[in-house]
C-alpha cells in the first residue's frame, strides 16, 4: 500500500468526519477490540484503514509544518515518512499493542542518549505540541486507542545490489560503536525493554508449532526441534557479563541500516532490548557470504575485541535469529513461497549446527528439499 500525498484541506475534513464517527462509538459503549489485529487480507485493509485515520489526527498534535504523508509498512508498528515544507521528514509510528507506554518512551530515551554519546546517527524522538513523546490516539468501531510516537528521519539509503568489501567492514565498525556506546548508558530505575534469551525464544518458537506446516515437512521440523532444544541449552550455558551482554538493537540486518556518503546508520530500534551483542551481530552475518562475515567482524573488532571462543556462541546466536525470522514471518501467507524457497539453506546450517560441524565460514551446499516443497505448498 502507497499513499499519494495529501492535501490539507482534505485531511482536515477526513479528521472532522472520522471525529463525529468517534462520538456516536463512544455512545454505544461496549467491549474494545484490539487495534492491531491483522490475519487476513480483509482484516489487514481494515487496519490500514484505521491507521490511516489515526496518522491524520496524530500529525496534528505537533508543531511541523508538513505536506506529505507516505505509508511504509506494516509490521511490528505500522510507519509512515512525514514530508515537511522545510525538507526535513519524520517517521511517525503506530505501535501495536505487544508493547507499553513504558517500554515505548525507553527506547525514545535510549536513543537520545544514544545521539549524544558518539558519532552514530540514530532516530530520536519529537515531543508533541503537549510535550509528550507519546499519544494516545483516538481510533473507530470501538478499538483500543493505539500509542504513536514521532521520530526524526535519518537520512541516507538502503543498499541496493551486493555489498563491497567497504561496505561490510563499516557496518561492523559502526555495530561496534553502537555496542561501545550502549555500554556507556547509564540506565534509568524506570527503564523498561525486552530480554532476548531462551525464554522470548521459546514464546518465539510456540508462534512457529503451529505455522511450520506451511513450509516445513514433519521431518524437516523434527530437525527444527532437535535445533531449538540444542540453542535452548547451550544459551543458558552462556556465562554473561558487561563485557558481552547489555542494550542491544535487535534486528541489526540490512533492511534497518541505510547509508549516508558511504557511512551506515542503524534505523527501527523498535525491537532494542537486553541481549547479547553477538545477537546482534547475527541478524548481520545471516544476509552475507563468509568472507564477507569476516570481513564484519573485522570491522567490529577494530572498536571491540571479542572473545577468542566466540564463533562457538556466534554460530548458536546465527542459527536462533534465522529460526527467530521464520517464527515471525510464518504466519503472514504471503512470505511462505519464499519461506519454502530458503529452506534448502536453512536445513543445511542446521543440520551442521546439530552435527557441531563449524559453518559461520564456510560455503554451506543446499540440501535436496524438493519433496519437502511440495509438501509445503500443498499445506
């Protein structure tokens, strides 16, 4: 979905109608459905509707002078680029209801401080004209109001085409300073964001049980499993401290990177939490080839000095972010034709992973999943 730009005279109405219809809901009372509720074609265009709405009232409450309001995407937020007659852009983000206000404004006040620390260009959030950093938003047909919050607009471009060598290495210098950076914040008593260990991965992985029909034969998810229960024990063997484990993007792949004259900066800190920082550094490694994954790591030690056992870890972190994706994206029906395209991949990291069998740097050959494709598609 794309949305033209907007004239003002026209959202002004669309808000002054869409404000009546909130009225006679209040009237009527009853039970409030979830906002973000999408599993279904119809039930996705029935939220985007509403997000619609909400982003025209939202835009409202602060003090920019804008002129264009373009949807991105739907997925953990819903999120639109705000244009301004200034040139500047903003993001504005609806969330969904898997998160707080708390946990909301933490990620807000991480990356303020964030913007102060080093020379990392991060977004940082925009208090409205009441001066909260977030709102809560008015919505139809008796939904829950949804929080939104506004951010400044990084500028700079998504990679298009294979990544050179300089490329590489600067993403793993500036996952570096991210980390160097995280290390320094000093974190408030009120500060509220996600663990990511073996207990978000096993809530992550009761998502995937009763998806993993659509692209997984029964015996490929038997190897599934056997992969789970071996990252489940090898994570709570892991020994944690200040010098590996602290506040964490968390979704660190290319998508959430874009590059300004050369330079990466790290964008949607929506998933930021508690973790290892070789988590982070997985959901990295996953999109690249591996003398390209050496050449990250390179970059990343040239800020950090990792431990001389990590690839051990590493390769356990690569493998729970890659199962970490398909529990995410398995049940949206329009990712299974290229779940089921990745799995001859997939199954050969884990089979190597089950086998102890070193992979991070190595050419890892395709297994034979034809029969499991049928199988999948035919789910």
């Amino acid at each position: 979905m794309h949305l033209k730009p907007l004239e003002r005279q026209k959202c002004s109405n669309v808000i002054r109608d869409w404000g009546k219809n909130i009225k006679k809901i209040k009237r009527k009372g009853g039970a409030m459905k979830p906002f973000y509720h999408f599993d279904t074609d119809e039930t996705r265009q029935s939220l985007l509707s509403r997000a619609r709405n909400v982003a025209l009232w939202a835009i409202k409450q602060y003090e920019i002078e804008w002129n264009c309001i373009r949807f991105i995407q739907l997925s953990d937020t819903i999120t639109y680029k705000i244009e301004t007659v200034t040139k500047e852009s903003y993001l504005l983000r609806i969330h969904s209801e898997r998160v707080n206000k708390e946990e909301i404004l933490s990620e807000l006040v991480f990356l303020n401080e964030l913007g102060k620390l080093n020379d990392l260009k991060v977004p940082q959030g925009i208090r409205s004209r009441s001066g909260s950093y977030i709102l809560e938003c008015e919505t139809d047909e008796g939904y829950r109001k949804p929080y939104v919050s506004l951010m400044k607009w990084v500028e700079g471009e998504h990679w298009s085409g294979e990544f050179t060598d300089n490329h590489v290495n600067s993403m793993g210098v500036m996952m570096g300073k991210l980390h160097e950076a995280s290390a320094s914040f000093e974190i408030p008593s009120d500060f509220v964001r996600p663990h990511w260990g073996s207990d978000s991965f096993r809530k992550e992985v009761s998502k995937l049980e009763r998806y993993y029909p659509r692209f997984l034969s029964d015996e490929s998810w038997k190897l599934y499993q056997e992969a789970i229960d071996k990252i489940i024990r090898q994570f709570d063997s892991m020994k944690r401290d200040t010098r590996n484990y602290g506040l964490i993007h968390a979704d660190l792949h290319s998508g959430n990177v874009v590059f300004n004259n050369g330079i990466p900066n790290p964008i949607d800190f929506g998933r930021c939490g508690y973790g290892y920082y070789l988590y982070d550094m997985s959901a990295s490694l996953l999109e690249l080839y591996p003398r390209h994954r050496w050449l990250l790591i390179q970059g990343y030690e040239s800020v950090i000095k990792l431990n001389k056992d990590y690839v051990r870890d590493l390769e356990c972190f690569f493998i729970m972010f890659m199962i970490g994706n398909y529990c995410h994206h398995s049940s949206d029906p329009r990712e299974i034709p290229s779940l089921i395209n990745e799995q001859k991949y997939a199954l050969a990291y884990i089979k190597a992973y089950i086998n102890d069998r070193p992979f991070l740097f190595e050419v890892i050959e395709p297994v034979d999943f034809e029969s499991n494709l049928e199988e999948g598609l035919n789910t």
